[in-house]
C-alpha cells in the first residue's frame, strides 16, 4: 500500500478573520484582559483551555513543553511540577522563562515573559489534597525527566503506593509543588487578514503598565 501523499506545507495558510483588537478593547491591567480572554477561552469549550507552553533554558540551550495553568492573579501564573525535572532545574539556573497560550480556535494567543519562583508549601499542599487520589499518588510514582528502562518500573511503583496509601491518605511530596511566573511582559496577540495581525504589549511602567501596539 502506497502512504497517502503529504500536503505541499508552503501551501499549508489560513486566512484570519474572526475579529479585530483595537487599544481601545484593551483593560489597562494585563491580568484582567488575560482573564477576559481565558473567560472566553473556557466558554468556546476550547480543548484545554488553560494549557501553556512553558519555555525555559538552561543557560545554553532552550528547551519548551505544555503544563497546564492551575492559578493567576495579579501576583502571577501558578503551575504544579516535579522539583527535580528537567523544568525546575532549569529554573534554579535562570528563574527568566516565558509562557505561551496558543489558542488556535479562537485565532488568538497570549504571550508571557517573566521570572519564576517556587510558591509557599502551604499553598501547594493546598492545592495537592484537592487533586485525584491517582494524581496525588503519580506524583509519588514519577521522578520525573529521569532515565527509567521500562514503563514496568511507573506501573509497579503504581501498585506498590496504591497499596501502600490504599486509605486515601496522600502526603505531599517533598520535592513536588508549585512554581509561580511573576509576569514581566505580556502581548495579546489577535489573528487578522493578510497576515495583517494586531498585537499589543504591555511593559511596566512608572504606574502601572505601557501598552503599545506592534506591527506584525
């Protein structure tokens, strides 16, 4: 059987016309529009609405992956991890990183710059005991970005803590919680016709925020 002939890429295009943004539809606090925005997001029923993609370095090469948001105000962008994965460790050497909503359906996206910091213990045991019992014990079961030589090794652990915490009672994991991203920069990005697409940016200001449009 012949494969199927792929597509020609360089033909591959969409032409944006969902909407306009004007500066006058903006809020002059990012965190608000961000929340307007992730609002409308949840509402399209969009598939994972609050998944991001977090990009971090290690001071010589970058590397990027999808985690999922579980929490913004104005004081940042909280997600959940290992303390010990390739993306935390990154972090130790340069707290810089960025953060990307890709929200294709609505021909939107939100970018991010900021620095990363780890929450309080209070806050991601909180968080923690409000998880699935399967997800609080993966999170026990993964030592997450190591070299493992088997999926035998993730499902035996599995039943071994499925066993051993069969009460339901899940301790939070000393090296497991949450990073926050205290923003530094943000752009709301809104697909348009022509590849004509409007963008705008907000930078910190004396008081408050500058928001400036950028060509596309």
């Amino acid at each position: 059987m012949e494969a199927p002939a792929h597509p020609d890429i360089s033909q591959l295009r969409r032409d944006y016309r969902r909407d306009g943004l004007r500066r006058t539809d903006l809020d002059a606090d990012p965190v608000a529009q961000f929340r307007l925005w992730f609002g409308q997001a949840a509402a399209a029923e969009l598939l994972e609405p609050n998944a991001m993609v977090l990009g971090t370095t290690d001071g010589v090469r970058p590397s990027c992956r999808t985690v999922l948001l579980k929490a913004f105000d104005g004081r940042g962008f909280v997600f959940f991890t290992n303390y010990a994965s390739r993306k935390a460790s990154e972090i130790g050497l340069d707290p810089h990183v960025s953060l990307l909503f890709p929200w294709y359906a609505l021909e939107r996206q939100v970018a991010i710059l900021g620095k990363a910091e780890r929450i309080p213990t209070t806050e991601s045991l909180a968080y923690f005991v409000s998880r699935p019992f399967g997800s609080r014990l993966g999170a026990w079961v993964s030592q997450q970005s190591s070299v493992i030589s088997s999926r035998q090794i993730l499902e035996s652990k599995w039943e071994e803590l499925k066993q051993r915490f069969a009460a339901g009672e899940v301790p939070l994991p000393s090296a497991w919680g949450g990073i926050r991203v205290v923003p530094t920069e943000f752009e709301f990005w809104q697909g348009r016709e022509n590849r004509l697409h409007d963008r705008f940016r907000y930078r910190p200001a004396a008081e408050g925020w500058t928001v400036e449009r950028l060509a596309p």
